[in-house]
C-alpha cells in the first residue's frame, strides 16, 4: 500500500496502529474519542498546519514497508 496525500488517516491508523505517533509527531491528531480521525492525509496535514507533508508520507510509507502491508488483528472486531 502506498500512503499519499489521498490515503485516509483512518485507514492508515487501523492498518497500521504504530502510525499515531507519527501523526502526533507532525500535529495530527490521529485519534479522537477513541477513534481515527475523519479526512485524508493531505486534509488534516493542511487543517493542523503540517509544515511538511512530504516527510510525514516519507515515515508513513517507511512504516508500511516495514510491517509489510499486514493489518493488526487486535483492532478487528470480534479479536
């Protein structure tokens, strides 16, 4: 999976937990009551004033070839 601008922080977040802190480090808050937040990356980067979206992608795609594309089970329902 390639993260871009696109990719919804929601679907970054339930596939790849560990990706909250980054969000976090870049002013994003990933997690609201529990939940992902609403909107694309490229949205939120831009609401919460992200001063350089190119290098958040750059760690959220490092990120996504490290764990290879799995989704953690744990955040599953039902797990």
């Amino acid at each position: 999976m390639e993260i871009t601008p696109e990719t919804t922080v929601e679907e970054v977040v339930i596939r790849y937990p560990e990706s909250v802190d980054i969000f976090f480090k870049y002013g994003i808050p990933a997690i609201a009551c529990g939940a992902p937040i609403w909107g694309t990356i490229g949205e939120n980067a831009e609401k919460y004033g992200v001063k350089d979206l190119d290098a958040l992608l750059r760690e959220l795609n490092d990120l996504a070839r490290k764990k290879g594309g799995k989704i953690d089970v744990k955040l599953m329902p039902g797990s």
